[in-house]
C-alpha cells in the first residue's frame, strides 16, 4: 500500500530561491529520518512556492494512513511553511 500525497506549499519567509531550497531541504531531511519519500515537482524558480509530492509505504491501509498523519502533524509544526492545498491518493499494488 502506498499514500501519495500532493502539496502546495508557500514559504513566506523565503526572499531568495537560496532560502526556499534551504527550507526545502530540511523538510526532506526531516520527513526522510521518518521513512518518506519527498521530491519537489513544481514552481522550482519562484521563491514563495513550492509543489512537492511525497510518498509513503506501507503494509497496509492503516500503517498508511498513520504514517501520513504524522507527517501531516510534522508539516502543520513546521514555521517557515505553510500549507495551501493537500491531497492525496492510496494505491495498492
């Protein structure tokens, strides 16, 4: 079972495109210590935006949906973003 999530992220504080991928980093470093895969897919030159997509893996539905509620309360913590449009979509192979 996999939950691939689509975000739109603004990141207020970013004056440069230096800062947004510096931000951008951290979350991948951080959401990868938690096993997820994160990779950044659009607005790559604009410097308040960012479109990533993030996957996750699990056994089952559940698992899924526990480990996309975490990272969901990870994301919400994180100051130097914001959250614009979530969402997602459960595949099962």
């Amino acid at each position: 079972m996999f939950c691939v999530v689509r975000l739109e992220l603004e990141l207020p504080f970013a004056s440069s495109l230096k800062e947004k991928r510096k931000i951008i980093r951290s979350v991948k470093d951080r959401l990868r210590r938690k096993n997820v895969s994160l990779v950044e897919s659009d607005h790559q030159e604009s410097w308040q935006r960012a479109s990533v997509e993030l996957a996750v893996a699990a056994v089952d539905r559940g698992s899924a949906e526990e480990k996309r509620e975490e990272v969901r309360r990870a994301l919400l913590n994180y100051d130097d973003l914001a959250i614009v449009e979530w969402r997602e979509e459960f595949v099962k192979l």
